[in-house]
C-alpha cells in the first residue's frame, strides 16, 4: 500500500510496539524491589512521553498534508478569479504550529502566461473542518504584485 512515503505505516508500528512492551514491562514491573520499580517508572515514563510526541508529530503531518493539498486547489480558483490562470497545479508548502493552532500556507507556480505565481497565508481554522473553504488571511502574487487578497479559501 502506498503511502506517498510519509513514513506513516512505520511510525505506527512503532506505536503499536512500544505500547506492547510498555504492557510487559508494568506486569514485569510488579514482581521486582522498590529501586527497580523506580527504575521501571522512569523509563515508562520516558517511553510514555515518546508516543505522546509521536502521535503530536503525526497529527502535525496529518494537518500540514491537509492543508498544502487544500490550498493548492483553492489558491488555484483565487488566481483563475482574478485572471491569472495556473498553468497545471500549485506547490504548496505548509508548517503547523506545534499545539495546532495556526497553520502557515505557501503555495507556488507559474501562469498559462508565463508568470511567477505565488499565494501565502496563515489560517487558525483546522484543515477539513469544512470540506469547501479554509478561513484565514491568504495573498496571491503574480510577478510580486498583488492579485488578491482573501480571508477565505474556496466557498
């Protein structure tokens, strides 16, 4: 099965590893002397607070992924609304903050025309919470000058 290489399918497995033997280690855990079950508790610790930033990190790819793919059609409609038709589909990039909070969103290409097309913007709204618009602050540029500017992609 593919996975567009975003390593996905190895991280949950890893998941699902570690919280196997984190079960061992509590039932082996409990037959053991108050210095190795001190021992035991530091290292569940620490194994807890690796999944935990696991699946923060998955989560950020989840949205991340969700947003370029969203913003690439939709930024796409922006430059064709204001007469700069995208010749093909826009490169989009974008960073979530680590508590999922805002997402940064940039998008690139080039026009039917031959221009430098490019969109950035920063949304606080979490990607597929409505399936046709994303609500934020979005640009576009073509040649470095402004051809729009929205606080709603799609819609």
């Amino acid at each position: 099965m593919a996975h567009g290489g975003s390593g996905q399918p190895d991280r949950m497995k890893r998941h699902r590893a570690t919280a196997l033997t984190l079960a061992v280690v509590l039932v082996g855990a409990a037959a053991c002397s108050d210095d190795t079950q001190d021992a035991v508790e530091e290292d569940l610790e620490t194994a807890i607070t690796e999944v935990v930033d696991a699946l923060d990190e998955t989560s950020e790819d989840a949205v991340e992924l969700a947003a370029r793919n969203f913003a690439a059609v939709q930024a796409g409609q922006e430059f064709e609304d204001a007469g700069h038709v995208i010749d093909g589909v826009l490169t989009c990039e974008a960073d979530a903050t680590n508590d999922l909070t805002a997402v940064e969103i940039s998008c690139t290409g080039t026009t039917v025309d031959g221009g430098e097309a490019s969109m950035t913007g920063t949304t606080s709204e979490f990607p597929g919470v409505s399936f046709n618009e994303l609500d934020g602050d979005f640009v576009g540029t073509v040649d470095g000058a402004e051809v729009f500017s929205t606080e709603r992609l799609g819609g």
